[in-house]
C-alpha cells in the first residue's frame, strides 16, 4: 500500500485557492466569468453525451426545436448564451426531464 507524506499534501493548494489565484475571489468580475462559462461547458456537455447516446446528430436536434445545428454546436461547446427555454426545449428532445427546486440564496 502506497504511505502519503501527511506534511507535503498539507502543503499543497487547494482548488479554491488555485482558482482564486488565476480568477480572482468569488464575487469579482473575473471569477464571475469564469464560473458562468464553466456552467455553460458543463451543461453544454451534458447535452452533448445525451445527444451522442440517443445517436441524434446537432442538426436533427436543431430541426426538433426550430433552430440552427450551429446554435447546438456552441451550446454543446459552451459558447452561446443559452435561454431556460432553450435548454429545456433541447433537454426534452433529449428525453431529460428537469424538475426545478427553489432554494433560497439570501443570507
């Protein structure tokens, strides 16, 4: 069994911080950016693998939900700006079924 050296992991930085370095704090412009594209590439991701598993191509999708097969091709790259009502038209094509839950965020 490998023995981890306790003080050289105690050293090492943690995501946070690594992302507070590159990005800046939560709540600044950057890091702002940052976490909007990041969600933009995970879910656009997510549809991808859902689509490619159903064997669909970007422009049957498209066709489904009255758009261009390049507005799936940047939302699957995480490079559009995607609506609610346009990932829940392109989720239900997808057979994903997305059930909200309100959370309250104000501390």
């Amino acid at each position: 069994m490998i023995q981890l050296d306790e003080e050289k992991l105690a050293k090492l930085p943690t995501t946070n911080q690594l992302l507070d370095e590159k990005y800046g704090f939560d709540g600044t412009p950057e890091r702002e950016e940052f976490n909007a594209k990041a969600i933009a590439w995970y879910y656009g991701t997510l549809l991808r693998d859902r689509r490619k598993e159903l064997k669909l191509t970007q422009k049957e999708v498209a066709e489904k939900i009255g758009r261009e097969q390049t507005y799936i091709a940047r939302i699957e790259r995480g490079k559009a700006d995607m609506q609610i009502s346009s990932f829940f038209r392109i989720a239900a094509v997808l057979g994903i079924q997305f059930i909200p839950s309100f959370v309250s965020v104000i501390r």
